[in-house]
C-alpha cells in the first residue's frame, strides 16, 4: 500500500537567468517569491498557500514547459503503478523518477512536497 | 482596475481520443472525471476541489504540453499588464486570448472559472 497525489508544477524555463524568468512569472500570477532561493540553485518557489498545489519556476537546458509533478511515500511503487496505466519510465534524477504519460507529456514522482501529504494523498494497494 | 489569478492547468494531449487521454490523466493523479463531457467535446474535467486550481484535459492537434490559463474579468486590461511585463500575444481564441511568456512557454488569459474570483483573485491598477 502508499500513498500519492498530485504535487504542483513546475514552469521549465529555457535561460541563463532563473532569476529574471522567476520575475516575470511572479508578477504575471501576482504571487510572490519564496525566500531562500540560494539553497536550490536552479529554482525559484512561488508562494502558494500551504493547502495549494507547489508552483515552482526552474531553469533547464531543454525545451521551456509547463510540468507537474506527482507526490508519493514510495517511488518505485508509484512509478510501477504508473506503468500500469501506459506511462513510459525515463530515468532517475537524484530523489526523484521522470516519466512519459501516454500522450507525451513528461512528469516527475517525487517524494512527499506537503505538509498535509499523509491526510489527504490517495492510497493505492500494491 | 481589473482583477487575475492563476486559474489552472489544461492537460494537452494530441490524441484522436481525449476520453482515453482524460482517462490516464485522472488514474495517475487520483482525481475522479467531472460529469458533462458531451457539452465541450474536446475538454474533460477533473474533479478538482472549489477552492483548488482547475485542472483539465484538452484534445489538441499541436504537441502535447501542459499550459497554464489566467482568469481575469477583463481580458484586454489584464494581457496588456502582462504585455508589459515581456509577455507576447499569439491571437484571440474564441472568448481567450494566447500569450507567450518571455521564457516560452504559451498560456491563455481566460474568463473568471472559479467561484471565489472576485474575492480572492490580486487587483491591479490600470
């Protein structure tokens, strides 16, 4: 048994300035940035309440996207389940497992994000 | 003055057939299909909570990407604020507007879609 849901998205941005590009996605919400940016270098937070879904602004060296992500207490399990359903496994990226859904967008399992993560996930049976 | 928030996020599939697509989408994110698919042909809702962002799945014949949509109540006014933050309008859509963020990534500027808009949504001045 574990547990899952979704996590948030994550705003891809092809650029030399995470910086620049956190700004812009910042005013155009109207939601503020997160402090302490300098802990994850190539990620901006956006402030979202804790009861919403994790809105994060990343710099990347592909294609800029839009990608959401899936929260889980078991990786492998929810990547299996996932499987199941027509999802493709790309690879492991530190803690974490990009996928492929079915109809072409890539998406990450990722560990648990928020706080209420235990009392409100689903819980699938293996 | 006019008022925007983040609305939510349309699942883009290119596919023939976006009940398949919506039906992945709904099993690997634990979120139940809305009822009233035949009224929007190419949309299929999940079952999301009021007070949480929209989250939908669109059948579309460019590639397959997750978007972000705007809601405003006043579509002109709110793509010129983000005009002037660096964003690029792409054209009208029906009763929306297509933008692109100076990151890349396209978004709509869409109607109010929640109930609690006017209330919680940020107020800008024109």
């Amino acid at each position: 048994m574990h547990k899952s849901r979704l996590a948030g998205f994550i705003i891809d941005c092809r650029t030399d300035d995470v910086d620049e590009a956190a700004r812009f996605w910042s005013a155009a919400l109207g939601l503020e940035l997160r402090p302490g940016a300098a802990q994850q270098p190539l990620y901006r937070g956006l402030d979202t309440a804790a009861d919403q879904p994790v809105l994060e602004v990343q710099q990347v060296s592909h294609e800029s996207r839009v990608h959401l992500d899936i929260e889980t207490d078991d990786i492998e399990a929810e990547v299996r389940r996932l499987e199941k359903l027509g999802a493709r496994r790309i690879g492991a990226v530190k803690s974490w497992f990009v996928l492929e859904a079915p109809s072409g967008q890539r998406f990450c399992v990722v560990r648990p994000q928020r706080s209420d993560f235990a009392a409100k996930a689903n819980t699938w049976n293996d």
